[in-house]
C-alpha cells in the first residue's frame, strides 16, 4: 500500500501539470539510501577509471546503474506511489528504459540551460503537446545543499514551445527565473523532463549524486538508452516490473553487457542537439 490517498496523489499530479515537477518529502528509506549510496561509490570509482562513465562537462558523469542488487529493487521501480502519479498522467502505458545517475564532483561547474527534449515527441505526433510522455523521478544519495550543485529549474516552461524556449534562454529570461532544488536524501522529484533547467557546480569535496529512473510511454522511443537486464533478475520480476521492463535487452550475464554511454548529447534547444 502506498502512503497517499488519492487526493494527495490527485494534487501531486495537479502540481506537475502546473510546474512541470513535484517532490515527495521523505519518501525513500535512510537504509535504502545508504545501502545505494555505499554501492554507487564504489561503481562510480571504477566507471570514472575505466572510461564507461559520460562527461557531462567538467567532472561532471551520467553513469548507468547495473540492473542488480541494490539497484534492482522493486521498492524503487515499481513505488506504489510514483507509479500511481505517473499512471494517471500517461494512462498507465509506460516503460522504464533508464536507471542511472548524475554526479557533479568538487571544480564542476554550470551547465547551460536546456530541456531533455522537445515540447513534442516524434513517435507520438498526434499526441496533444500539453501531455507528458517522458519522465525523470529522481532523488539523491546525500542531502543537497547550495553548495554542492543544486538541480535548478523553471517552473512552467515544460509546457512551451521549443522556440520560445530558446529565445527564453537567450535572453536570459529562464536564469532569472531559476530555482535551486535543495533536497534531502530520501525525497524525491517526479518532473516532465521539457522543463528548463540545469546542473550547478559542487564546491565540496563530497559527490553530489542524484539517481535518475527514467520512465515514458510506451510508443515513444529512446534508442541511445537500455537497462542490460540479467535473466536471473528477469525472472524475479513481477508482472507489473516485466511490462516496465519488456522493451530492454536481457542478457545471460552483466560480463555480456556493453557499459559504455550512448546516452552523451543533452537537448540545449540548439539545432542538430539530441
């Protein structure tokens, strides 16, 4: 059972319709969250010094997680409550193509303002633009402060055009607007990813890590992302966690898998961008 009723649900949907994001305070364990955090630190090590890792400008990485233990958890993936949030904003028809992560270290710095993608999704061309159909729930393993690289957003702007957009870049509409997300290790953000905003520097020597799982209908395609998914992990799923899961590859082994990033262009709002 989850921890909303539908009311509360009701308005956390009303709220990413509005803002284009909502935050659930509290809502992932302190044991979960340190459980991941231990294993991510480890991976990033390792990712980072053999180059599977993606640059996201300087000493910033976008590394995806490895579809086993801790990160292969239910509680997470299928979470009554965000699934509820995002079932009623699609209809239920969705699939989960992404499990990863953005880590700003210590000399990182801004990056330019910019929506994951555009207003309209090219597989889904008779889809009203006002309705979302790609979604980033994410949340951090460590609290996030202001100084070490708050996710920084515009409210309202997943609902514009992508010229309006660009010129609200240009002429520096969307930086007077920006807000700093600080967060707790254990909230966590829903957002439709059209919405402005970006990454800011972290001025600690602590990383700052904030987990993506990314979600969108299901007729709408990401090629460059896939979660490598081990039979044995596969057969372990649930009904629900397979139809999250179905479009990805499974694999006999992880040994098998290709770690190496496809996922490395942002959409900046610039001609040719991804």
């Amino acid at each position: 059972m989850g921890k909303y009723d539908t009311e509360t649900l009701d308005g956390f949907v009303e709220t990413i319709r509005q803002d284009g994001f909502c935050i659930l305070k509290g809502h992932f364990s302190p044991e979960l969250i340190r459980e991941w955090r231990q294993a991510f630190e480890q991976l990033m090590d390792e990712r980072i010094s053999n180059g599977t890792a993606s640059a996201r400008g300087a000493n910033r990485y976008y590394i995806s997680l490895p579809f086993t233990p801790p990160f292969a958890n239910p509680a997470v993936y299928e979470d009554e409550d965000i699934l509820a949030i995002l079932d009623r904003l699609t209809g239920g028809d969705l699939v989960m193509p992404e499990l990863a992560s953005d880590t700003p270290l210590k000399d990182s710095d801004y990056q330019v303002i910019h929506r994951d993608h555009s207003l309209r999704s090219p597989d889904l061309p008779d889809l009203d633009p006002l309705e979302p159909f790609q979604f980033a729930v994410n949340f951090p393993l460590v609290d996030v402060t202001e100084e070490n690289g708050p996710f920084e957003i515009v409210r309202g702007t997943h609902i514009i055009d992508d010229q309006t957009a660009a010129e609200v870049v240009r002429t520096g509409g969307a930086e007077s607007r920006l807000e700093s997300l600080l967060m707790a290790a254990g909230d966590v953000m829903v957002r439709d990813v059209r919405g402005l905003h970006r990454g800011t520097p972290n001025r600690t020597s602590t990383p700052r890590t904030m987990v993506v799982v990314g979600y969108n209908r299901s007729g709408h395609r990401r090629p460059q992302l896939k979660i490598n998914v081990p039979r044995d992990e596969w057969e372990k799923l649930s009904d629900r966690g397979r139809e999250l899961l179905r479009l990805n590859p499974i694999v006999n082994s992880l040994d098998e898998a290709d770690f190496s990033e496809a996922y490395s262009n942002l959409y900046f709002l610039e001609k040719g961008s991804d």
